[in-house]
C-alpha cells in the first residue's frame, strides 16, 4: 500500500525558521513553536479544523501533521487515519482490501501500516453466476436478464 506521508504534500507557502528556531513564517504570519498552523498549510485529509498541522522550525516544511494518509484506487482519494486509528480502503498499489493503522507517536514522521482486509470496502454482486467487485461509492453497473443496475 502507497501510504502518503503528509508533509511531502506542498504548503501553501513554504515556511521560514525566525527568531532562533521558536517560530515559523507562513507567508507573513508568525505562527509560534508547537501551534495549529491552521489555513496556511494544506493537505489531502480534509478540513485543517479536523486534520491540523502544527508549527515545528525543525522539520521539513516546518510542520507536524500527526496522522497519515493512505493513497486508494479511487482517484484524488485519500483515506487517512489519526494515531492509533485504522482505517479500511482499498489500496492504489494492488486493488485489493486493507485495513491499515496509523503510528503518529513521532507527528515529525508518522508510520503507516497495513494488511490485508479481503472485504475492505468493497461490495460484491453475483449475477448469472458471475461475480463483480465494486469500491465503496462506485458506480454499479451490471446487466443481468432483469435488466441494468443503476
């Protein structure tokens, strides 16, 4: 399973160590050691209210984001996880079901973990004997004597 570690994923505007290493630099705000960076740093897991990052001057980009992201076969899908929750997907590298847990205990360098999960979150339909994989949330779209699936 590809699991994106957040902090690759560009901030809005790179951070910039000041004032001995106690505070980091976004774009004109001033944001001290240790505090929600709020807005000015992006990532894929949502909301930065629900997916904060936070001020470290000794990292790359400057910012810990406690929690990792998992890439899934769903385009521009990315399922993350806090430290200690496991999140089930199925994953970009293989198409099949994970459920994979998250390491936040270093939020410099989250860990994620996975294995796997047959059922993850996919759906199966038989139809005439013949059996079809679907993601959570993808379009059905079997034909049997009936008639179509919407």
């Amino acid at each position: 399973v590809l699991c994106l570690w957040l902090q690759p994923i560009l901030p809005v505007v790179q951070a910039q160590q000041q004032d001995g290493g106690d505070f980091c630099n976004f774009d004109g705000v001033r944001i001290p050691r240790g505090a929600s960076v709020g807005s000015n740093f992006v990532t894929r897991c949502g909301p930065w209210e629900e997916w904060p990052c936070y001020c470290n001057p000794d990292v790359l980009y400057q910012v810990d984001c406690p929690y990792c992201g998992f890439a899934t076969n769903t385009p521009n899908l990315v399922k993350c996880a806090k430290h200690n929750e496991t999140v089930s997907l199925i994953a970009l590298s293989d198409d099949l079901g994970k459920k994979c847990t998250c390491d936040a205990s270093d939020p410099s360098w989250p860990v994620g973990s996975c294995e796997n999960d047959f059922f993850g979150d996919k759906c199966m339909f038989v139809v005439d004997g013949r059996t079809f994989w679907y993601a959570n949330g993808d379009m059905v779209d079997v034909v049997n004597p009936c008639g179509s699936v919407p």
